[in-house]
C-alpha cells in the first residue's frame, strides 16, 4: 500500500526563470562583478565570470569525488575564489547568489496542486534533490510557494553526501522515513535519476515529462547565440505553458502553440506599438476590436513597464466603418461591396449596405431582378447587372447614400464619445494588412470636417497596401520582411487575435450613450474555450515576463527569434500543429456570415491534388475546400501529398522574387 510521495524539487516543484540552471551565473556576474570588481566590465568579462563560476563547481567535483557523490555551496565558493582575479567575501557572495535563486524560482502549478490533492488525501509528503544549496535555504522556498509544510522531511545530496544519481539517497529516505520500497512513489523530471534509477530499486514512479521544452521553445533557442533575455523568454513560455495544464483538460495540446508563438509575438509587437508610439508623440493608441482586443489586454500589462500612451478600445469593422465612407455612391466608393473571397449575393451585397430586398422591392422588380434567387451567387454579366444597378439607379443610389448619411451621423457621435476630436495625438492600432478600415476613417473624419487625421500602427501590410495619400499616416511591425504573414492573414485573425464578443455592425443611441451593435452569432463553445485560454495564458505571458525585464528596452535579437519561431509555425507546421488548429473556423465575408465559413485546413486528397496544384499556378480556378492554410494541409497530408506541395509552394516563392 502507498504511504508517501516523494518529489524530486527543482524543474519539478519549482522552477527557475531561465531555461537552464546555469544561466543564472551570467546575472550572478552582473552581481559580484558590480561588488568586487576594481574595475569596468563589460559583456566579455561577464562570460567570463559565469564561465568561472561554471569550472568552480567542475572543480570542487573533482575534488571530492572519491569522498562524496555531491558538494555544497562553500565546497564551490572555496574553488571559485582561487579562479577569479579578485578577491570576494565567500559568506557575502554564497548568501548573494542564493538570494538570486530565491528571486528566480517560481512554482510549477501542476505539482503544486497534485501535492495539495495528496496531503488531502492523507499521504506524507517527501522532498529529494540532487544539490548544492542547503536544505534549509531550499526548505523555505518551498514553504514560501505554499508546497512544502514544515513537518515535510527534505533530503539534499550535498548535506548528504549521497545522490539520487547513484541511488543512495532512495535508500536513506526509504531506511530514514521507515518505508518499504512498494509503500514510496516518486516524482520528478529526470530521466535518469528521477524515473531509471527508482525503478531499479523497486520504488514506484511518475515521471513529470511536462516541464521539458515543448518544440516551439526548443526551436526559440535554435540558430539564436546564447543571450540571456533568449533563456528568461523560453523559460517564461514554459512557465505560462505549465501554469495552465489542469485548465486546458483535454485541450492541453494547444498550450504549446499559444505559449510559445502566439503569446510572444503579440507581446513583442505591442512593446513595439508602444516605444513607437511614445517616440513619435502619439498621446492616445486606439486599439480597434475585434484583433484589438487582446492587443489591448496585453498593452495594459506593458504600460506598467514602458512608458506608453494612454490606451483605449475602440469599437469597429468593416461593416461598421464602410458604409458611412460612402458620401457619393459611385463604384470606386463602393469597391469593398464585392471583395474578392466574398459572398456575391444579392442579399448579402445588400446586407453590406445595411438594405434588405424588401427595401428595394420596387427597384430590384424594375431592373428585371425580382425573378432572381437573391441567395444565389451571382458571378459574370449577372453581377455587373447588379453592380451597375445599384451605382446607376437614382432612387437606389439616393437611398444608399441616405442610409451611410444616417450611418456616418451615430459614428460622428460615437468618436465624439471616445474623444476622437478632442485635439489629443491619436492612432488606431489594428494587426493591419491594406489600411481599407482606416482610409474610411480619413473620409468619414473629412466628411466631418475634423482637424484629426487618423494614423496607424499595424503589425504588417500588404504589398499592395494603400498608400499615405489615401489612407494617412501608418507604420508597420514587419515592414514587408515576411510576407507570409500577410498571405496568412486569415490565420493570424482567426487562430492568433479572436476576441470574445463578435464582429461590430454599428451602433446605437441607448441611455449609457453610443453603444455598438454586436452581429448575432451562434455560439461555439469550443472556440470560445479557446479564446478564453488565448486571452488568458497572453496576458499571464505578458505578466511574467514584465517582471524579468525582457521588454523594458528593445531587443532586436529578441524579437527576431520570436518572429523566426511564428514563420517556422506558418510555414512549417507539425502534424500537430496542424491538428489543434485546422477546426478554427476562417470567416471571408465582411458580415461575418458563418454559412460562408472555410475550414482552416484539412488534408488534401489525390483527387485534390491537382486542382490544387492549377489554382497555385494561377489558373482560374476554385482552390479545394478547407486548405486556406495550406502549409497546414500539407502537415496533414500522406507523405507523397506533403512532398508535392512543400515543394510546389517552394518553386512558387521562388519565383515570385524574380517577378515584378
């Protein structure tokens, strides 16, 4: 019968703030550099201190090696002492490094919580490490996390002279704690000591396999030279990561991916909106829902760091915007009303007008359109008929007009509410892609006569973005250095920047004053788990790593390995990648229609393969449903299919940098 659990405590019950235990000696120079040193340092000697620090306990190792299987803290200071160029306190310097692991550990929540069910359950609880620091000082951290009581019996290798390694201490604890070895489970990280070296002697384990870095961190550290503010990244998208395990349930083969892409890199691009924005005097940033809304989230953690603007959210779309664009009903002002992708409806083109057929009964009858299916998808001749009836009838154009007249009206009074006029520096912060929504905004201000001229800040454009004459002011994030963002928009909306409320279709007077009006939608209980835990695990992200100092100031290393970790997702999903998140549903159409929704990807049959294959050599026709992302179809193909299209997507990529 089990009596008692013992737990292996570092990267088990607590963890540090860097990916590897030994990257805390590069601060730790930082620290006795600034005590002792007689003179300048600079990043070289820094290395070279931690490199020091490194060979003191190599030596002190090899000092008692043949008296002890493991050293203390003053066993490795006495080496460290002789190797520096120096002279430092040992007492000073032990209590100054152990004093920066206490404010580098954090609990693992996970082993918390299992060993908080345990004690309940009435199992005695036993902590084994194989370490140098004194069971005292580690005892502490432990109760000061709230895992250890202090009746918890605590076992360290270096007071002990024996290892887990070796398997000695196991037998210690089992003869000490008065155990047989089938009445102890043990649980710890460590292959070798914590799983193998147990299993031998007869003891029971559970191997804790979720602090190992998942594939998005381990890929954050490679190509990337050994930077500090790299090893604090990855170890606090672990840390996000393992801080909600129990909330995800079944879904917890998502937390890689929001962890370890999606949350840095909508942190690094709001630090960026931020410093940009203070630089360039901008007062007030405007996050614009519905990718806004986590943008907006994530900036009210960072202004606690970074000197920023103040921040709000403004409620908006296409749908909501477009329409009171609209001064005088021509096709170029109406251009948006049959975008590429979109439904090509009758009603639905109408439904962008914010019309319905009964509105134009007479008229639709008059130009021979009452016989039609309004639901069908006109295509050809038939939608320039309708086209040119809606910019050539003039009660329709009268009524079209009247309506964005009425529209335009309540947004003027909305923006007036949100301060839009009030003579304050602003700029709309949106993930961007051609600046429509704000070069409507520049109309709709002009049409007001407002002295503010609306300027953004976005995470990418597209390369055919409008220009500053026609949209105003912009700068982007990625300035067109990878494309495939952009390609990729609908993924970056829908999986990367999914709010929780839906697509804004305009606004109403009520007694709280202007308030939008939230299209309404079906509700999908799964996507909205997912939102909720995307939300969430950003701003935990975005939290944790304020505290280490990582956005403080710009680090272009920094972000680069962030932005190179998102294209390798895009561009070179895993299968399981790919899995957790080809369900999320894609909206095309502006009116956020979910009969038009698009599966994110699927795998590509034979049958496919070739229309496939003609709809990327430009060929006019339909590409196969559910393969918008198609680097993601590709990760859930059969092998053969997956060749063929990395390599089609390749030689297509090749040539488009020698096209014009």
């Amino acid at each position: 019968m089990i009596k008692a659990y013992s737990f292996d405590i570092f990267d088990t019950c607590i963890t540090r703030v860097y990916t590897y235990p030994t990257d805390l000696f590069f601060d730790l120079s930082c620290i006795l550099l600034t005590e002792y040193s007689p003179i300048k340092f600079n990043t070289d000697t820094i290395k070279k201190v931690a490199s020091l620090r490194q060979r003191a306990e190599h030596a002190a190792r090899r000092q008692f090696r043949h008296l002890h299987e493991d050293i203390q803290l003053l066993d490795i200071y006495r080496q460290f002492q002789y190797l520096l160029p120096w002279s430092i306190d040992i007492e000073r310097a032990m209590h100054m490094e152990m004093q920066l692991e206490k404010e580098s550990l954090r609990p693992v929540f996970p082993i918390k919580h299992k060993i908080h069910k345990l004690r309940e359950q009435g199992y005695r609880i036993i902590f084994i490490s194989d370490m140098y620091l004194p069971s005292i000082f580690i005892k502490q951290c432990l109760i000061d996390f709230e895992i250890a009581n202090d009746e918890d019996s605590i076992y360290v290798s270096g007071e002990l002279g024996i290892t887990k390694y070796h398997g000695t201490l196991f037998t210690h604890v089992l003869t000490t704690e008065s155990l047989n070895k089938t009445e102890l489970v043990h649980c710890g990280d460590n292959p070798h000591s914590d799983v193998n070296v147990p299993r031998k002697i007869g003891i029971a384990t559970q191997p804790f396999q979720e602090i190992q870095l998942s594939h998005h961190e381990q890929r954050l550290l490679s190509k990337t030279k050994k930077l500090l503010d790299i090893s604090k990244l990855v170890a606090h998208t672990r840390l996000t990561r393992l801080s909600d395990i129990e909330n995800s349930q079944l879904e917890h083969n998502r937390l890689p991916l929001i962890s370890g892409v999606i949350s840095p890199l909508l942190t690094s691009f709001t630090a960026w909106v931020l410093r940009t924005a203070e630089a360039e005097g901008i007062q007030r940033l405007y996050f614009v829902s519905r990718d806004g809304q986590i943008l907006y989230n994530i900036a009210q953690q960072l202004k606690f760091a970074i000197p920023a603007p103040e921040c709000r959210y403004l409620h908006g779309s296409r749908q909501a915007w477009f329409l009171p664009s609209v001064i005088k009903c021509t096709r170029n002002n109406l251009h948006w009303l049959t975008i590429p992708g979109s439904s090509t409806a009758i009603r639905d083109i109408l439904s962008r007008l914010n019309l319905t057929p009964t509105d134009l009964k007479e008229p639709l009858t008059e130009a021979g359109f009452s016989e039609f299916n309004y639901d069908k998808q006109l295509i050809g001749g038939e939608l320039e008929k309708f086209k040119q009836f809606l910019f050539r009838t003039p009660c329709v154009t009268q009524i079209i007009e009247q309506k964005a007249s009425a529209a335009r009206a309540i947004l003027a009074s909305y923006f007036e509410q949100e301060k839009l006029n009030d003579g304050t520096s602003w700029a709309i912060v949106d993930m961007g892609w051609r600046l429509n929504c704000q070069q409507a905004l520049k109309t709709i201000l002009n049409s007001l006569e407002w002295s503010c001229q609306p300027k953004g800040f976005y995470f990418e454009l597209a390369s055919d973005h409008l220009s500053e004459s026609e949209a105003g002011w912009h700068k982007s994030y990625l300035s067109h250095k990878y494309p495939l963002f952009s390609r990729r928009r609908l993924l970056i909306e829908h999986v990367f920047t999914p709010a929780n409320h839906a697509t804004v279709v305009g606004y109403r007077r009520t007694g709280k004053g202007i308030e939008p009006i939230f299209k309404a939608t079906p509700s999908d209980d799964k996507l909205t788990a997912y939102t909720e835990q995307l939300h969430r695990l950003c701003i935990e992200f975005s939290k944790n790593t304020i505290r280490a100092g990582l956005w403080t100031n710009y680090n272009p290393v920094l972000d680069s390995a962030i932005l190179r970790n998102a294209v390798n997702f895009l561009d070179r999903p895993s299968k399981e990648d790919a899995e957790t998140i080809k369900w999320i549903p894609i909206m095309l159409d502006q009116l956020h229609n979910h009969q038009y929704n698009s599966a994110l990807a699927n795998p590509v049959t034979i049958q496919n393969l070739l229309k496939l294959i003609g709809y990327e050599l430009g060929l006019s026709i339909s590409p196969p449903s559910g393969c918008y992302w198609l680097e993601g179809s590709a990760a859930l193909s059969s092998p053969g299919v997956k060749v063929i299209i990395f390599s089609l997507l390749f030689t297509k990529r090749r040539l488009q940098r020698f096209l014009p």
